[in-house]
C-alpha cells in the first residue's frame, strides 16, 4: 500500500480503535446479563421443580406402603400407619383415608368426615388433586388434598415454591402440565397470566422474554408436573448497570490505550524519513555476514551481507525498515551505506581469501539507477577487490521492472560482477523470463529446501527448480538450510552451495572471518573434524 492512503488507514483504524472496545464492552454486559438472569430463573424453577418431584415420590412410596398392609381403613392399627408414613415423609401436612371425596380420617385420629367437593383435576398417574381446602379451622393458609386408592395426603403447596430469590418480584408456580387448563398446583406472584402457563416438552427447559419477564419453563420428566419461573426483565437492566459499571471503564480505558498506540506508530511512520536519514547520518546501520559454503568441501566461500538497524530504541530488523525506506524512496541511503561498509570489510576477508565473494543485496529502485554501477566501480576501486569477489542479489520482482534494469543488470554482467536471483520462487516469477536475463546464479528460497524430506505437496519441486537451474547452466546456492538430511540431498543433487543456519547465522566480520579461518583446512579433515563445532551454530 503507498504511504498516503496507509497513514490514512491507520486513522480509521485508531477511530475503530476507539469505539470497537467501548461497543464491545457494552455488548459483554449485555450479554453477560441475560446469561447470568437466565442462569437464575432456571435455578429457580428446577429447585421448585425438585420439590415438587420429591412431594410426588413420597406420595407414591406412602401410598404402596399403605396399600400392601390391607388394613381396614381408618382401623387403630390403620391410623398407627398413617401416623408413620407422615412422620417418614418431610413434605406431608398429614396423611389419611378418603372415600367418594370425603376425607374419613388422618394420621392425627379418626375425625368427622369433610367433604372436599370433587376433585379439581385428575393427573395422568391417576392422582385426583383437591386444591385450597381449608380443611381445620386453624391459622395457617389452605392445604391441597392429592388422593389415590383411597389413600390421601395433605400438603402445604406453598413449601414447593418457598424458594429464595433475587428479589420479591420473581413469580414462580407449579402446574400439571395434561390438565385442560394447567390448573396452578401452588404459585406466588401477582401476575402470572394463563400463557405463562404452557405445557413444553420433557426434558427441554425453555426461556423466553414475555410480557416484561425472562419467563422459565421446566417439566419433570417422569411426574405430570411443570414449574414456571418468572423473573421481572428490570432485573436484567439493573445487571447491565452493574456490569457496565465495570466493563465501559475497562472498554474505554482499552480503547485509549489502542488509540494511542495506533497514533503513536502513525507518527512513528510519518517521521520515518526523518529518522532514517538521521539513522545514515549516525551511521546507525551496520552489517551483519551469513556464510556461503560450498557443499562439497564445507569451506566458506563467501557471504551474504545484510543489513541491521540499530535504533536508539532497539534493534530494527529489515524485514519491516527496507519496504518502508523502499516507500519513501530511500533505499538507495541504505544501499550506499551497506556498499561503504563492505568497501571497508573486504580487504581482511580478501587477505584471508582472494576469491572470497561478497554478496550486496539490491533493491527494485537500485536497479533502476545507473549510479549504482558507478557506486559498484566505487567498492572495487577503493577495496582493492575484483568484480568476480561482489555479487549483486536482486529479487524476482526487481528483475521484472522493465527495459532499464535489464540493461543496467547486462551492464554489471558485462564487467564482471556476479548476478544472482534472491528468494526463487517465491514472487511473481516469470519462468519464461529466467532464459533472457543476465544471470549467474540462482538462490532457492527457504520455503522450498524447508520441505526437503518431508512429505508437504511441494516437496518435489525444489528437485525442479534445481533441474531447470541445471538445463539453464545456473549456479546455485540453496538458503535456509537447517539441518545435515537437507544438506546431503543438495549435494546429492548437484547443488554447489548453501547457506543456513547449518552453516551459520548472519554473524559480525570478526565472528566470519573465524569462520573462513577453522575452515581453511584440507577439505576431508574439516569435514570429520567440526561437526561438534557446526552443531553448535545450528542453535534454533
Ligand atoms: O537476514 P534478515 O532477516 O536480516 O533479512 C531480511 C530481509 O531483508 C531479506 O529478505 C534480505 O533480502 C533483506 N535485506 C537484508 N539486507 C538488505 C540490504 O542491504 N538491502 C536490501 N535491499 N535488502 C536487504
Ligand atoms: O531474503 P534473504 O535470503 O535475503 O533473507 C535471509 C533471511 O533468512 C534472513 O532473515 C535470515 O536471518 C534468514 N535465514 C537465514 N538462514 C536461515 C535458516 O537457516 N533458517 C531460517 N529460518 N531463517 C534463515
Ligand atoms: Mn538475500
């Protein structure tokens, strides 16, 4: 992206920056609400729930227990009985004999018959329920009746829904689920209109928001009974009040802080020019070598030069400086700095080597510009080196500029200068264009000596790019190399040279020279005598 457009961006990514955090934090509380109320009414409804299914498992073992005695009913031995299963039973007001819906006695005594009335539903296990029956004249609100095989038991029904909640507002019921009406087995709350009470599947709870409430539906799965839970929706606004209280500080705080970053990088790029010519000023950049080592003999034959930056702040790779110094077109600044240096480098590698060779990495604009083969006669003449000890790397892209760069690369070629083609592969290669162009030397990509020995989709093409390098008498140096297995199958292929971390990272002169001395032995001993020294170098 050119650089205008780019600062631009930055601008609305720093607007974004702002809101996206502040939005966000609103939403998590929204969010974070409606889960956390919903959370609750279904506690609710299923504690009820619970309840009421361990009311309905007494009422079962009470009336089997009673049924298998045989007892006549309401008989002394019958009302010792009763007394006991009550006593056994924690959700029993009392329990008793009724017949034709006359309640004949219970576990207190025989008593005077009450007549309930008929029954106000029938459940689907056959249990006739009566409902607030005020069936002694004692305080205390009225009881539910449930009855099946002249067995009966009385039951507070307010016990079931007698749950702790949030606030007063949570409405909560308990309904039979088969009856025509969903007749209310017991509730507390003022509202509780008759769509609440909906009969759902088994099994499935479901929450909706009706009516102002988060309403909660749950049904047992082996009782005819469901429980409604409804908890008032203002309870969910006061939550997002609370949770926002938390989460907007933290979403604007965030959003400043991005914002400040982002404006902060923009000037940081805006200034850029201005800090890298300082940068060339304070003679900031320097060098740092890789090897190149011919494969065979494992001796190093040259390097590659790149460039470092380190800033006042910290060390600047080049990965992110040379696109942006390539932007705001100086590039060249950097260039000329690198040639100066290895200018002054080359004479002690020379000495330790004649035919050492340096490689300069050039960009796309470098090679538009026929001062760069002024600056390159510079390096010879004042290093005391020959052509054949540089070699000028460009990348697939540069090669691709146009008429100018052609010429310029045929010019170097025809004094001498290597020329090689950087990152194989990886650009918009042209393959066509690979015949016509001035070139010695191909350098394989990383991505591609990565996939040697391995089973990845491109692992056979680095055999073809070294083939058509062959067919096109194209030296090569492969990059990357990390390990012995890839080291072997270049060789094994007919590649000359590599370099790599196998080899050695980009390191200082002194460090290269170091280098160029340990190897400087006869080929085979250098080969049985350091693998302990080049495992050390293989660090990851
Ligand atoms: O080794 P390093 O991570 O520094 O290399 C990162 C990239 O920067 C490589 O692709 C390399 O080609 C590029 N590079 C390193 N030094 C120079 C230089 O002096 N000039 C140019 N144009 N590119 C360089
Ligand atoms: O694109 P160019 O080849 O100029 O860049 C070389 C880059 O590759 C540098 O960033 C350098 O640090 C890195 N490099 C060199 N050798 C290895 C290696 O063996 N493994 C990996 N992962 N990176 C390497
Ligand atoms: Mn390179």
């Amino acid at each position: 992206m050119p650089y205008k457009p780019r600062v631009a961006f930055a601008f609305v990514i720093g607007f974004v920056a702002i809101c996206a955090p502040i939005l966000a934090s609103i939403y998590l509380a929204w969010r974070e609400s409606v889960a956390t109320e919903k959370t609750l009414g279904l506690t609710y409804a299923q504690d009820v729930l619970h309840r009421t299914e361990e009311t309905a498992s007494q009422f079962q073992a009470a009336q089997q227990k009673v049924a298998q005695a045989r007892l006549p009913p309401c008989s002394p031995q019958d009302v010792k009985l009763l007394r006991e299963v009550d006593l056994g039973s924690s959700f029993f007001k009392a329990a008793g004999r009724i017949a034709n819906n006359t309640l004949l006695c219970t576990s207190q005594g025989v008593i005077n018959p009450i007549s309930l009335g008929e029954p106000d539903l029938v459940t689907e296990q056959g249990i006739a329920e009566y409902f607030n029956k005020q069936l002694w004249p004692q305080p205390g609100h009225a009881l539910n009746v449930y009855a099946s095989d002249g067995f009966a038991m009385i039951v507070d029904p307010q016990l079931a829904v007698d749950v702790s909640t949030e606030g007063p507002d949570v409405e909560l019921a308990v309904f039979v689920p088969s009856a025509p009406d969903h007749d209310r087995v017991a509730a507390v709350g003022q509202k509780l209109p008759s769509n609440w009470f909906e009969a759902i599947p088994k099994g499935a709870p479901s929450t909706v928001l009706e009516d102002g409430y988060l309403v909660t539906r749950v049904r047992s799965a082996k009782w005819d009974i469901s429980v409604v839970a409804a908890t008032p929706q203002r309870y969910i606004i006061q939550r997002i009040r609370h949770f926002a209280f938390f989460f907007i500080p933290v979403g604007v705080l965030c959003g400043a802080l991005l914002a400040w970053a982002v404006s902060y990088l923009t000037r940081v790029r805006s200034s850029f020019p201005t800090m890298l010519r300082r940068a060339v000023r304070d003679k900031a950049f320097y060098v740092e070598y890789q090897p190149v080592v011919e494969l065979q003999s494992r001796r190093v034959i040259g390097a590659e030069a790149l460039v470092r930056w380190s800033s006042r702040f910290a060390d600047i790779r080049p990965d992110y400086f040379i696109p942006l110094a390539e932007d705001c077109g100086l590039i060249h600044l950097i260039t000329k700095q690198v040639m100066e240096i290895v200018t002054g480098d080359l004479p002690r590698l020379l000495k330790m080597d004649p035919d050492f060779k340096v490689a300069i990495n050039m960009s796309a604009a470098d090679l538009r510009d026929f001062a760069t083969i002024e600056a390159l006669g510079e390096v010879l003449r004042t290093s005391g080196a020959g052509p054949n000890n540089v070699e000028v790397e460009a990348t697939e892209r540069a090669f691709l500029q146009g008429p100018e760069t052609a010429e310029l690369l045929e010019e170097l070629r025809r004094r001498g200068f290597t020329i090689s083609i950087d990152d194989f592969g990886t650009g918009y290669s042209s393959l066509s264009c690979l015949q016509s162009l001035a070139l010695d030397t191909l350098k394989i990509d990383r991505a591609f000596v990565e996939t040697i020995n391995t089973d990845g989709a491109t692992s056979q093409v680095v055999k073809h790019i070294i083939d058509m390098a062959h067919s096109l008498h194209l030296e090569m140096i492969a990059e990357g190399v990390e390990n012995e297995p890839q080291a072997r199958f270049l060789l094994n292929h007919g590649v000359r040279f590599a370099q790599g971390w196998h080899f050695g990272r980009p390191m200082p002169l002194h460090r290269l020279c170091e280098q160029i001395r340990i190897h400087a032995i006869p080929p085979e001993a250098t080969f049985s005598a350091s693998p302990g020294r080049r495992h050390s170098e293989t660090r990851r």
